[in-house]
C-alpha cells in the first residue's frame, strides 16, 4: 500500500519572532516493511541553516536555523511511503515466556540484549512504577508467551482506558493517568510501555501517523489525521513487534513510522527554541492518503 502524507505545522506569534532553532522529527523511517519513495521539508520564512543528521535511536532529525525575523513560522513537510505489513505471520504464541525474556534482558551479554536493554529503563517520562506492574500483572501469569502477554495488555488498555483529547498534555504525570484511565495515543503508549518496563521487559516509543478512514459515505475531511503513537516490545526470536493499544491492533499497513526513541520526548516532531516577544498559537494540520500504485 502507498501513502501520501502531508503534515502542516504553523507557529502565530503575538511578537516578532527575531530567530528560533528547530529540530524536526518528520521524515518516515526507511524499514524492511516500509519504503520512503519521497521526503521533503519546506519551511517559511527560509532557514540560514538546514542540516540533516540521525540520532542515537536511528531517527533522521532536520537542525532548521531562521534568523529573519517573522511573526509566522509554517514547516511543511511532505512524504510518500510504500507499506506491507510488518509482522506477517506472526505468532504471538510462539514467543518465549515472558520471565526469561526478562531474564535474559537483565543477564545476557549477546548485542541483540545488550541493544535492547536501554529500554528497559526508566525515561524521562516513563519510568517502572508498583501501580504499573500492579496493572500488567493480569496479563503476565508465570509461563505466558511474552508476545501473547503484550497483546493481551495491549487490549486491557484499549478496553479499560477512554480516549480523552481534553484530558492530558505532555506535562501530564503518567501516574494521573492511570489514576484517572484517560488520555490520548502518547499516554496509551507510555502507559503500555510504563509496564513492560515495570516487568523487566523492553519497550519503546514509536512516532508517526496512521490512515483515518470517513464512516461509510461520509467524504474524507483535510486535515482530519494527527500524529499518532504505538509501542514496540522486544522479543528475542522475533525482535521489535509493534502494538498500538489506542486502536487494540497489531498494526499491519496502515500505520507510518517516522521514529522510535524512550518516550515522547525522544521523538517530538517539532522542538527548539524562540527569540521573541509574546505567546503563539500553534496550528497543526496532517493528511494520510492512499496513492493508486
């Protein structure tokens, strides 16, 4: 299957913005599944600096430096991707039981575990707590496959949780959302992942955007997608298996990874800083859309 996203970000200021630093997170991963035929960033007013480097989770960041001063930032960035599914196949009773995966985590020196390890640990938003691990442990009786145990999470989340964009922001303590089971795909991800971790399993964030399709006969709204948000937990005989609790799915082509990292504040699409005067709103608009191949 082929997409075309076009994601639209525009920063209003009150003031006159004089120069700001940005770094981007918004070019799709290139994956055994996941093919990146375009990738493009179009920012305005132009940037002195436009510099493109890859980070310590292997994601493509874009350094945008604009020093003429402005009143409206607009990055644009556009992309097109082509995807199968990720997991054909898969088993999820076929994965080893979920003690010795986290056995193995905490033990083993081989580099599949050693590469792994790191996200087994607690991030600047996400860390093991006894209310997650209290909350997974329905899920990880002793000997339960650890792909079948995630999945089975993955729904208890899905099921016991309500979507809630009002409810959260990235400032949010994961600890109030479990207290209150409200939030929005980053806080369904994180809470997932809070778990795992509480287990002494290996999970991480994983950033990008999924297809959004109109109820029957209703048209295709602009502007109607987001960002969206999902996990990857490891298992040694299949590596990274994907999860999305906010859609109970394992995804197969209609999500598009852009990134992976700890948490959200790994792989924010937008972050830097501004020089100016007053506040800003900020507007963001996404697209998905099938391509005819």
């Amino acid at each position: 299957m082929r997409f075309r996203v076009t994601h639209k970000t525009v920063y209003q200021q009150e003031g006159r913005v004089t120069f700001c630093h940005n770094e981007a997170r918004l070019t799709p991963a290139n994956l055994p599944w996941q093919r990146v035929l375009l990738s493009e960033i179009e920012v305005t007013p132009a940037p002195a600096r436009c510099d493109t480097r890859i980070d310590f989770f292997g994601n493509t960041v874009t350094y945008l430096s604009i020093e003429t001063p402005h009143k409206k930032l607009t990055i644009l960035a556009r992309s097109e991707v082509e995807i199968e599914p990720p997991h054909p196949g898969l088993d999820v009773n076929a994965s080893q039981p979920w003690e010795v995966v986290a056995d193995g985590l905490a033990h083993s020196i081989s580099p599949p575990w050693l590469e792994a390890r790191p996200y087994v640990l607690a991030s600047p938003l996400v860390a093991p707590a006894p209310m997650l691990r209290d909350y997974a442990d329905a899920s990880f009786p002793p000997g339960r496959p650890v792909l079948a145990a995630v999945l089975d999470l993955n729904g208890r989340i899905f099921r016991e949780f309500t979507f809630d964009p009002e409810f959260s922001t990235i400032a949010t303590p994961l600890v109030e959302v479990m207290e209150k089971r409200r939030g929005v795909c980053q806080d369904y991800a994180h809470v997932l992942i809070g778990c795992l971790r509480s287990l002494g399993l290996a999970a991480r964030y994983v950033s990008g955007y999924i297809e959004t399709l109109p109820p029957p006969g209703k048209p295709r709204l602009q502007g109607a997608d987001a960002s969206h948000a999902w996990v990857e937990a490891f298992d040694p005989d299949h590596g990274w298996i994907q999860f999305d609790p906010t859609n109970n799915q394992i995804p197969k082509i209609q999500h598009i990874l852009i990134g992976r990292g700890r948490d959200f504040f790994d792989v924010s699409p937008l972050k830097g800083i501004m020089i100016g005067s007053g506040g800003h709103k900020l507007k963001v608009e996404v697209d998905v859309e099938r391509v005819p191949v």
